[in-house]
C-alpha cells in the first residue's frame, strides 16, 4: 500500500513549464497544475513594470523564468532549466484588434514563437508533451455551424494568421520529429482575469464604471458577432486533459451555444441593476475590425468523448461573475478606475 502509493506519487510529481503564466490562462493553469501536484516554472518576459497580478494568490509557488517568445537562446535555457515533462505555450500577442495594427510582431509572437518553442522542445527535452494554445479564430469566415475539428480554416486577421501557422507547425512537429504536440483549439473563454481590451471585459467592467459612478457610457464595435463564450478555469483543465492522453490529438474546447456581443452587454447592464442600457452604449467606428468574424460556435463532442472534458458554466452565470467582480473590484480599490472607450 505504502509503495503503491509511493509509486503513484513519483508519477504525479510532474514539472510543467507554462508560457504566458502572466495571463488569464496561464495563471489558472499554474493553479490547477500546483493543485494536482507539479512543480510549475513559467516564462516571463521583461517589461518596465512587473505584471504579476495574475500570480498574487500562487507568487511563492512558481519558478520564473526569464524569456521571451522573439527569442530562440532563452527559451533553449528556460527549456533546460525547467526540464518539464509538459509544456503549456500560452504566450501569445492575443489580442485580434492589435493585430492589425501590429501585424508583424503578432505573426512574430504568436506564429514563429510556436516554431521557436517546438525547437527548444526538440533540442532540449524531447520527451516533453506540448500543448498549443491554438484558436477558433482560425475558423475565421466560417461556412458551416458549429465548427468542429475538420472544419476549414479561412482566418480574418493577422492573429488568425498566425495561429494557424503555429496550429500546423505543431502538427508538423508531431510528424516530422515524433514529439507529443496537442492542438487545442479553443473558444472564447472569459473571466475576471480577462485583459480589459476583450469585449467581454470591455463590457463587464464598463458596467461596474457606469454603476460605481465613475462613467456613463461604454464605446463599442459589432453588436451582432457572436462568440462562444465558456469560463476560463473551465477551460485550463481541458488543456491539462489533453496531455494526458496515450495518443497527441486536436481538440475543440467550445460550450455549444453563441451568443452576440449585444446580449451580453444587455445581460450586463441587467445584473448591475442597470435599466434602458441602450442609452449607456455608444457605437463607435473606430471599435470595427477591416475583417469580422461574424459567427463562431463550437462542438466540443470530441473533447467531451475522448477526454470526459464538458464546460459548466452558463452564459448569464459568465456575465454575473464578471460584472459581480468588476463592481466589487471597483468598490474595494483593486481594480483600476480606467477609461471605457
Ligand atoms: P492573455 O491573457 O493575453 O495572455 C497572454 C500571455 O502571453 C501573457 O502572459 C503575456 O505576457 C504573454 N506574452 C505575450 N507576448 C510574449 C512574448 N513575446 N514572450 C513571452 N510571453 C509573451 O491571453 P489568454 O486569454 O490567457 O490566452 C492564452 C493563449 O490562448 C493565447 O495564446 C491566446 O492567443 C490563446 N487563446 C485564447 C482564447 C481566449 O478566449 N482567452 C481562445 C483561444 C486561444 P505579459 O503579461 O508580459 O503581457
Ligand atoms: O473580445 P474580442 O476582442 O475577442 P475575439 O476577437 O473573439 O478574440 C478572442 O477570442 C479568440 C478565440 O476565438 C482568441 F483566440 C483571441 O486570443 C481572443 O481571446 O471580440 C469579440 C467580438 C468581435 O467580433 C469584435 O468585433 O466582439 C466584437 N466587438 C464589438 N465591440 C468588440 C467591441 N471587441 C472588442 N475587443 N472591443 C469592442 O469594443
């Protein structure tokens, strides 16, 4: 009983090395790691001021690392220090707006930096297991609903782009190399760690302004897109899932249901009591992207098959969680009193 228990420690004593741990994904993914029992390093990259929030709760827990996606020596020593069993590249320049802007960088990043990551793998420990933090923004223009894991890309920004250059050189890896790369390509997913740029977040935290006293409107772009919107912690553990498997495989993390970005600013404005929203919501040009993805809903039947992986929580307990949190946020002085627009 002793040893067998000891065995199954040893087994379970895993390391992980998560890029992008700075994030909402990766900062409920180093929880749900140390939860289970791994030592966690994760890849931090330099910036003037430190942006650690996200990690507050885990902060003596972690092993940062010093590294960047743009550059290939420090993921080869962040790779050799952390000798991880997983791999979890999470960084990425995330944001679809930005990277219209800023397309070469986002292809940079969030395209080769997958390349990148694959080549320390590959030198350095190559018995790792990597996950990819591939997207349902590279369905882009879809033409069938829901989308699945044989529906065709046709991606509508440089993000998307990008993503599925990384989406194939997982792939790519996978056969060329034999390493264990897994896809996940994932729907929107939202929290309260949600980047205040998202829609979601743009909205929930607008909303908590606009109830705190501290704005009357929120600017906003395309009502009518609809997204696919699940609960981030939800959605980390379908990735930890997936490099548990005997086999690498793709798989589409979604909830099922789309909702557009009208319903949940409604939804919002509901939970903070607030009534005739529309007055609240100005419609601005400059929040329209030059290519839209107007309609992405996923089926997870796969993930729900292969890995017993099954998102719980519900579209309007997603807006209360956000706008309950913003709100509370806002009136204990954690959360920053920023402009909406
Ligand atoms: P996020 O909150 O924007 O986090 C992105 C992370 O990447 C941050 O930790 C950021 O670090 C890091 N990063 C950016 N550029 C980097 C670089 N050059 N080198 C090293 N690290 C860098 O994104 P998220 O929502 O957690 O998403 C995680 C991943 O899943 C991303 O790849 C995203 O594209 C993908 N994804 C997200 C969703 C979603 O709905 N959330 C859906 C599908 C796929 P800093 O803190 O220093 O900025
Ligand atoms: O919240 P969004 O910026 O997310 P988007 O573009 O769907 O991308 C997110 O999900 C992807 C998965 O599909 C991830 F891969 C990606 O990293 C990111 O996490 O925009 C959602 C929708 C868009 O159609 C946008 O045009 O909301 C529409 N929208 C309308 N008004 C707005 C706004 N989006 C933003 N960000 N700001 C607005 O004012």
């Amino acid at each position: 009983m002793v040893k067998a228990r000891a065995r199954f420690q040893a087994r379970v004593a895993k390391s992980a090395l998560i890029s992008g741990i700075t994030g909402q994904d990766g900062s409920y993914l180093a929880e749900l790691l140390l939860s289970k029992g791994y030592t966690v390093f994760g890849l931090v990259r330099r910036l003037s001021v430190p942006n650690l929030g996200n990690l507050r709760p885990i902060a003596e827990r972690v092993t940062l690392i010093d590294g960047d996606l743009m550059d290939q020596s420090s993921l080869n020593a962040a790779v050799q220090k952390a000798a991880p069993d997983e791999v979890y590249n999470l960084a990425a320049q995330s944001f679809v707006g930005t990277s219209f802007v800023q397309p070469v960088l986002t292809g940079e990043i969030t395209g080769l930096g997958v390349l990148r990551i694959l080549e320390a793998v590959r030198a350095h420990a190559p018995h790792a297991r990597v996950y990819q933090a591939s997207s349902s923004e590279m369905f882009g223009h879809v033409d069938r609903e829901p989308q699945d894991e044989m529906t065709p890309f046709h991606p509508r920004s440089p993000y998307g782009v990008a993503k599925v250059y990384g989406y194939w050189a997982c792939i790519n890896y996978r056969e060329a190399h034999g390493l264990f790369v897994a896809n996940g390509i994932l729907f929107n997913h939202e929290s309260e760690r949600r980047g205040f740029e998202f829609v979601t977040r743009k909205i929930s935290h607008g909303v908590a302004m606009i109830h705190v006293g501290r704005a009357k409107t929120i600017s906003l772009g395309n009502l009518e897109a609809k997204r696919d919107w699940g609960y981030a912690p939800e959605y980390v553990d379908m990735m930890w899932r997936m490099l548990q498997q005997d086999i690498p495989g793709d798989f589409v993390g979604a909830t099922g249901e789309a909702h557009s970005v009208e319903e949940f600013a409604a939804a919002a404005f509901e939970v903070a009591g607030i009534e005739d929203w529309k007055k609240h919501v100005v419609v601005d040009e400059k929040n329209f992207r030059p290519a839209e993805v107007y309609n992405l809903r996923g089926n997870p039947a796969k993930a729900k098959r292969a890995l017993g992986w099954e998102p719980r929580t519900k579209f309007h307990d997603l807006v209360r969680i956000m706008v309950e949190a913003d709100i509370a946020g806002l009136q204990a002085g954690t959360i920053p009193v920023r402009p909406v627009s």
